[in-house]
C-alpha cells in the first residue's frame, strides 16, 4: 500500500513538472518574437515623428479657426485609435484562445470516442492506446489553452471589460489510473471525467466567444466613430 501510495505522489508530481516544463517553452518561444518585434521599434518610431512633424506642419499653416477644429478632431481621433489599438489586441488573444481551446475539444472527444470502443471491446489493447494517445494529446493541448486564456485575461483587463475566470480544468485523469486500475469500473471513471472536462472546456469556448463578440462590436462602434470624424475634417478642409 506505501509503494503504490508513493508511485501515486510520483506520477502526481511527475505531471506537474511536465507541465511546469512546457509553460517554460512557451513563454521562452514568445520571449524571443517579442524580442525580435522590439528591435523593430526604433525604426518606426522615426517614421512616426517625421510623419507627426508635417501633420503639424499642415495644421499650423491653415487660419486659427480650421486650425483649432481640425486639432480637436485629430485628438479625439487620436484617443479612440489609441482604444481601438488595445482592442485589436484583445481580439487577437481571444481568437488565439478560441483556436486553443477548440484543439482540446477536438482531442477529449477523440478520447471519449476510443474510451467508448475500449469498454464495447473488454479493453481491447488498440483502443485503449488510442484512448490514452488522445488524453496524452488533449493535456499538452491544455496547456497551450490555459496560457492563451491567461493572456487573454490580461488583455480583458487593459480594455476595461469585466472579466471572468476563463479556466480549463482537466486534472485528475490520465494514464496512471488505467495503469493502476485496469478494469471495467476504472474505464468507466475515466469516461465520466473526460466528460466532465470536455463540458468545462466547451462553457470555457462559449465564455471566451462571447467576450471576443463583444469586443468585435465595439470596434465596430469605434471604427464608425473614426469615420465620422474624418468625414467632419473633410468638411473642414471643404469648407
């Protein structure tokens, strides 16, 4: 009973570091885009100010009265870009979590669909790889997942939008419990686990769309907002 109570505590501990390893890859992968991105910045900041001096350059040689209209709708074209930038953002992480997550969906209903077959064919050898094959592929899809999700939370946060605990849970299953408990009622446990999680990881894809709808609709808004003011500095420069 202490042996299998300590191979127990390995295998616990075991995933955890599997895990923990992968998180480490993914944050170094995205630490050397970001990297390579930051270099890029000194150019375009150039071009930013050089573009910023004739734009001012334009506006000071018209009369006080355009002048003072048409810099007034250039900072509040200037503030709602700078919001529909950090919109863009979120979009973006959000899109990226919903491909995530969508990966681990794919994978749980591979494995519930081979864990359905193993039980019908009294734990045939194929099917029950296959099974763990799919659980093996939809944890390390997981991971993926829950990163994007953490990124997307973060990014809710920058565009002041009221979050939610975006999480994906699918502890407590895996290969060890058919390594340890190789029979009928074990396969069944584990069907109805992956159940459970291939229903919280669809609430997770549901809640996660409908943040992205709501930021999708308010850059729509803003980008109509842009519009009209252009159209009232063409009217300035018209009139």
């Amino acid at each position: 009973e202490q042996l299998e109570k300590e191979r127990q505590e390995y295998l616990t501990v075991s995933l955890k570091h599997k895990e923990l390893k992968k998180d480490i890859e993914i944050l170094e992968y995205e630490h050397k885009i970001i990297s390579s991105k930051v270099q890029e910045i000194g150019g375009f900041e150039a071009i930013l100010e050089q573009l910023k001096k004739q734009r001012l350059q334009e506006i000071l040689n018209t009369d006080d009265h355009h002048r003072r209209q048409i810099m007034g709708i250039h900072r509040e074209m200037d503030n709602i870009q700078g919001e529909l930038a950090e919109l863009n953002q979120a979009n973006s992480a959000g899109d990226a979590a919903l491909r995530a997550i969508d990966e681990v969906i794919k994978h749980l209903k591979d494995a519930e669909h081979w864990g359905n077959w193993d039980m019908m064919n009294n734990q045939s050898a194929y099917y029950s790889q296959m099974k763990h094959n799919a659980i093996d592929r939809a944890m390390n899809a997981a991971q993926q997942a829950k990163h994007k999700l953490k990124l997307f939370d973060r990014e809710l946060i920058d565009v002041n939008i009221e979050q939610t605990q975006l999480h994906i849970k699918l502890d407590g299953f895996g290969r060890f419990i058919d390594i340890f408990f190789d029979n009928l009622i074990s396969d069944w446990v584990i069907q109805r686990k992956i159940k459970n999680a291939l229903n919280n990881v669809e609430s997770t894809f549901d809640k996660t769309r409908r943040y992205v709808l709501v930021i999708e609709k308010e850059m729509s808004n803003m980008q109509r907002d842009i519009n009209a003011l252009q159209n009232n500095i063409n009217e300035v420069l018209e009139s």
